[in-house]
C-alpha cells in the first residue's frame, strides 16, 4: 500500500465496474461498424475488389496499433484518465462521418479516426483496471474487461443488423454509435477517477523473478523485450498479432461470404454477433481460470480451437454450419484474449506495464491491418474460403509456437 491507496478488486469495486461499463460503450463504437460496413462497401460504394474494401480495417488496424504504443507512455506521463477522455473525445466526428460520407475515402478517414479513440480508450481501460486489483486477480480483471467490450461490441453488432434490415444501411446503425460516445464521454469525464496512483504502490512491494525485470528501463529496451528478447512477452505478441488478424478477416470478410451463401441481412447479423458474443461471455470464465491453472496452455488451446473454426467457416455452406463455427472461434478467443494481457501484466514490472501493454498491443492490433491485406489478396486470388483455410493454417502455427518458446510458470502472483 503506499499512502491511502489499496489494491484488490474487492477495495475498488465501485470504480472497477464502472471501467468495465466503460469498455462496454468502447466496444460498442466499434460494434456499430462490424455488420454494416462490408455491406456498405458491397451494394453502396460498389468496390468490386476485396482489398480495396477491406481498406478501411487496414486503416482501422494501423491507427489503433500505433496509438496503442503511444497510450502507455501518456498514461505513464499524464495519468490514466485524461488519455481515456481523450479518446472519447477524439471519435465524436466518427458517425457523422460514417453517415454523410460520400465516397470510400470518407469511410477509411472515419476509421482512422476510430482507430485512434480505440487505442487510447480501450488501452486505458486495461491498464486502469489492472492497476487497480493488482497481481491476484489480473487474469479476472482482463476478464471483465475484455468480457464488456466484446458482449458490448457483439450486442451492436446484432442490433445494428436488426436496424440496417428495417431502415437501411444508413443513418440508423450509426445513430446508436453516436448515442454511445456522448454517454462514455459523460461519465469518463465526471465519474471515472485516476489508478496511476495504484501502479505506483504495487510497484512498491514488486518482486521480480528476472534480471532484466527491473522498474528503470528506456522505452527501446521495453520495446525489445516485449517484441522479441523475453520467450513469454514475445509470445505473446506474435498470438496476439495472429489473434487479430483473424478477427480482421472475419470482420471483413465474413458478411460478405455469408451475403454470397444467401443470408439475409439479419442472420447475417446473428452470426456477427454470435462469435464477439461467445467470446465476450467466456472470458468471464477463462480470465479467473487462467489465475488458477496459468496462461500457457489455454493460449495453445484457444489458438488451435480457433484455427478449426476457421476450417469449418471456409468449408461451410449453411447457416447451421457457419453458426457453429461462430461459436468456437469466439470460444477460442475467449480462452486467448484475456489470458495474453495478463500474461503481459505478469512478466512486465509495474513501473513499465503501461509501455509492454502498448507495445503488445500495437502488435495485436497491427494483425487487423495484416489480416484485412493478406485476406484480401488471398480472397481477390483465390476466393474467400482458400483465404480463410490459410489463416486457420497460420493460426494453427502460432499456437505450436506459444507452446515452444512461452514458459509456463509466469502467471504466479509476484508481490513482497
């Protein structure tokens, strides 16, 4: 403890679910987007070639990777909380911009924008709550967290298919992301308090278990050891990246293969939804059970659960099919994504935590960017099903290296 501040999610409850509320309303900026946009690119703008649809995620992937890197350092420098209202801030144009753009060139714009407000917001919000319950529960924070996020997304996801079946692609599906940035706004600004404070005191009573996990590092040297020095950090980046990268194909591509199976708008919109929302829900489970039996293996799990979703997506025909397959890649997901940010927040000392989140996750979300190229070029050559089986394949590989090179025991709760 250092002053009046305790760590522990039981002593910070109030503040926590209201970050987890928080999350919820960021996910669901990014909901609005995922039925609605492949199709808008399909039957509005008429872009005949899938990389130049997808180029929006590109943009997407690209904006929120790089400021990704930059949030740790600002919160690190500024404080938590005024890099989360900057990023709520900074979408406020998104909508409008989704709803009166003109031309194609609109739309990338407005995602790089979102881009940027989702790599402030989203990344500040994992760092507030994993300051604020410190080692013992870092896996259930970045449960809750993702678990709001993902079911917020997933939730938009459904509604704004829904919408977009009885009004039209536009304006309605992005009058409810409109609704959700005003509210977050609201109550990062007036409720939300600093954790910084929190981060400082676990550093306190840090122990280390290796040489260079010392609280004194420069930006490069986190920056190295996050990407490519430590096994586990390492690791967990290059996860991340595949992780990503298939959520950038079915984002993109999905709706579109499933429009060409002969899905209505709404089913379409079932199975948007269905793979963030398994994966949103079971993070509520896999985020506790990663503190209890360790992060390792339900990566490997997840990873390899998720590449034979993907093979089920590229030889599927039907909507029973491509619906199981929905639910595993979310279950997959599930058992991953909450369990690579703590094993970051395990490794990391508390001192430069904030600057390892934002490095993994700028090359997390650096996959949407390669997912949306590589899907598209592989779906402009091949078809979309000989793109999805080749990220399976890779998904797949990422897995086996996780379970070579990640060691397993990191996940033990370091505190004096």
């Amino acid at each position: 403890m250092l002053g009046t501040v305790a760590l522990g999610l039981r002593q910070n409850l109030p503040q926590f679910m209201l970050l987890v509320a928080v999350n919820a309303l960021v996910g669901g900026t990014l909901g609005q987007e995922r039925t609605v946009l492949p199709l808008l690119a399909d039957q509005v703008f008429h872009l005949d070639r899938y990389t130049s649809a997808l180029t929006y995620i590109v943009a997407f992937g690209l904006a929120k990777a790089g400021t990704n890197y930059f949030a740790g350092t600002l919160s690190d420098r500024f404080g938590r909380k005024p890099v989360l209202v900057a990023g709520w801030l900074i979408a406020l144009p998104v909508p409008l911009l989704l709803i009166f753009g003109p031309t194609w060139g609109w739309i990338v714009a407005a995602n790089v924008i979102l881009g940027i407000s989702q790599g402030l917001t989203w990344s500040t919000t994992v760092m507030m709550k994993m300051d604020l319950v410190g080692p013992n529960r870092r896996g259930l924070a970045m449960g809750f967290n993702e678990a709001a996020g993902y079911l917020g997304l997933a939730s938009t996801a459904l509604a704004t298919g829904y919408i977009a079946a009885e009004y039209g692609l536009r304006p309605g599906p992005f009058l409810l992301g409109a609704v959700y940035i005003a509210l977050g706004t609201g109550l990062s600004v007036v409720f939300v308090r600093e954790t910084h404070q929190h981060a400082k005191a676990e550093a306190a009573g840090h122990v280390s278990v290796h040489a260079h996990a010392g609280g004194d590092l420069s930006n490069r040297q986190v920056f190295t050891l996050t990407s490519f020095r430590d096994r586990s950090l390492s690791s967990v980046s290059q996860a991340g990246l595949v992780n990503n990268l298939n959520d950038g194909l079915a984002w993109g591509l999905f709706p579109i293969l499933f429009a060409a199976g002969g899905l209505s708008i709404a089913r379409i919109g079932i199975l948007a939804a269905v793979y963030p929302a398994v994966w949103g829900a079971g993070q509520l489970i896999t985020g506790g059970l990663s503190d209890r039996i360790g992060r390792k293996w339900l990566i490997v799990g997840g990873m390899i659960v998720q590449a034979l979703a993907l093979g089920l997506v590229a030889g599927g025909h039907s909507f029973d099919i491509w619906l199981v397959a929905a639910v595993l890649l979310g279950a997959g997901t599930a058992m991953v994504y909450p369990t690579l940010l703590a094993a970051i927040g395990d490794v990391a000392h508390p001192e430069w935590r904030a600057r390892s989140v934002g490095i993994y996750r700028l090359w997390r979300d650096g996959g949407f960017a390669v997912g949306a190229l590589l899907s598209g070029l592989l779906a402009d050559a091949f078809g979309i099903p000989a793109a999805v089986a080749v990220v399976a394949v890779l998904t797949a590989a990422s897995g086996l290296i996780v379970a070579v090179r990640m060691r397993g025991s990191d996940h033990v709760p370091r505190t004096a």
